[in-house]
C-alpha cells in the first residue's frame, strides 16, 4: 500500500525464510488497469511472473508476510490470487513472518537460487466480481456485500490509504474490520468458534449468497480465509477493485457518507 512507505522486496532481501522467493502484488497485477489499486492480471501474465519465480502449479504453496501491527496483511491476498488461476496446493503461514520469529524459527538474508519454471493457469470467473457485477446485486439484492475496512473509514470518517480516495461505502453493504478475525497477542487467526462469534456479531451469515469487499481487495481475502476456516466452502467471491474502484466508477447517489471535503 502506498501509504506505509515500505518496500517488501527490500525487506525480503535483508530477512525471510530459507528457500522462500518474493512474490510481489504490485508486479502481479493488471498494471494497464484504468481503476482500482490491485486488480488481477490476466492467466498468461499469472503464469509468466508466477514462473519466473521457479514455481509451477503442482508446487505446494506457502505464503507469508511481514506486517508488524496485524502479522500479516497481503499473504491472505496472494493465497486468493493463486486460487482464482486455479492452483490446488496452498497454505498460509499463520502469522506471518513475526510469528515465525517469535516461535524462535531462523531468518535469513541469504538470496534463494531460482531456476524459472512452467506454469499452466486456469482462471476461476466466478471467484471475482467487477464493477458491472456489484451494480447489478445493487438492483437485484441478490447477495449481501461484506466490506472489511475499519469501520471509521466504512462510516467516512476517516481517510482512505490510497490518495484519492474518500471514505465512505456502497449501499446496503455490512461490515467487519478485517482485524476482528485475528487474535492481539499473538497475532493470528481466531479459533473457529471465535470467528464463528465475531461473523455472527456482525451480522454475517455465510449461508447466504455473499460478496467479500474492503478498500483495495486485500483485507477481503482475511475474511474469505476466516470463512474457510470456520468450513465455510461454497464460492465467497471478492470484488476485486473494490472501494477504490467503485469510488472512482459509481455515481455520487450510489455512496453513502462520503465526506464533501
């Protein structure tokens, strides 16, 4: 994200796990994308970036970050991202990388040797939706849009990471702050009847037709993770542009409590 200032290769080159290569979300992703902050890169440029990183799609994959407030924040996205291009074989790291070094693991700085790989993708549609599909839900109710950024910023009462982009929400949506699925000490997933109390809480009930949004697409993956875990398996789709698209995109009466100034 633009507002934290930091650079996750530069990070991942001074410590990581031994045998672990970058996998960065800013180079995988539609960089040609007119709107929003993260949206999905088309299979053949999944499976060139994917491959040059020496992965191929019958690797077991896990995924990890470093983010010292919450543990962990974009591994959740990636997860999502290798499922959405079809790959089977996924596991995130719990935690993150802080968790890994509380628990007395070894880091390294030493670069790992990377022979590029062949990747074969196949793009799931129906774990996404686009701007068009939300606009839709708006006329039809159909589905139940659960937004996941904190809830000052859900409410516009406090700004928006991306410049540009004012707070506020779509229509009819619900919210649970991402964090709320996480423990504080230490920072990982709650048990299943934690978070089967904290969606319930909030108003959430998976059994019903459901879109996962937050503000870039990123903290919507916490929540379908938490879901997965709680042994919710029906398609939990993200709306992949989310606020910082439909900000962008929807007309002034399809925003609710965006500031004036």
């Amino acid at each position: 994200m633009p507002a934290t200032k930091r650079s996750g290769k530069e990070e991942h080159s001074k410590e990581h796990i031994s045998g672990a290569v970058f996998f960065d979300l800013d180079e995988c992703r539609d960089k040609n994308a007119r709107f929003g902050e993260q949206i999905l890169p088309n299979v053949a440029d999944f499976e060139k970036y994917v491959g040059s990183l020496g992965i191929s799609d019958s690797d077991h994959v896990v995924l990890y970050d470093n983010n010292d407030m919450v543990g962990m924040f974009s591994a959740p996205r990636a997860w999502f991202t290798f499922q959405v291009f079809g790959h089977r074989k996924l596991s995130v790291l719990d935690g993150g990388l802080p968790e890994w070094k509380r628990q007395g693991q070894e880091v390294t700085a030493q670069a790992t040797d990377v022979v590029k790989a062949t990747y074969k993708g196949k793009y799931k549609p129906e774990m996404v939706v686009s701007y068009e599909d939300l606009q839709r839900n708006l006329e039809t109710k159909e589905k139940i849009y659960v937004d996941s950024r904190p809830l000052p910023r859900f409410l516009g009462q406090s700004p928006e990471p991306v410049p540009g982009i004012k707070p506020g929400r779509v229509p009819g949506s619900v919210n649970i702050p991402y964090v709320k699925v996480l423990q504080s000490d230490p920072k990982v997933y709650k048990s299943k009847s934690e978070l089967e109390k904290a969606f319930k809480d909030h108003g959430i009930d998976f059994s019903k037709p459901t879109i996962l949004g937050c503000g870039t697409g990123l903290s919507a993956c916490h929540v379908l993770l938490a879901a997965r875990l709680c042994g919710f398996t029906d398609i939990l789709p993200v709306y992949d542009g989310s606020w910082t698209e439909w900000f962008q995109r929807a007309p002034k009466d399809q925003m609710v409590d965006v500031p004036e100034n």
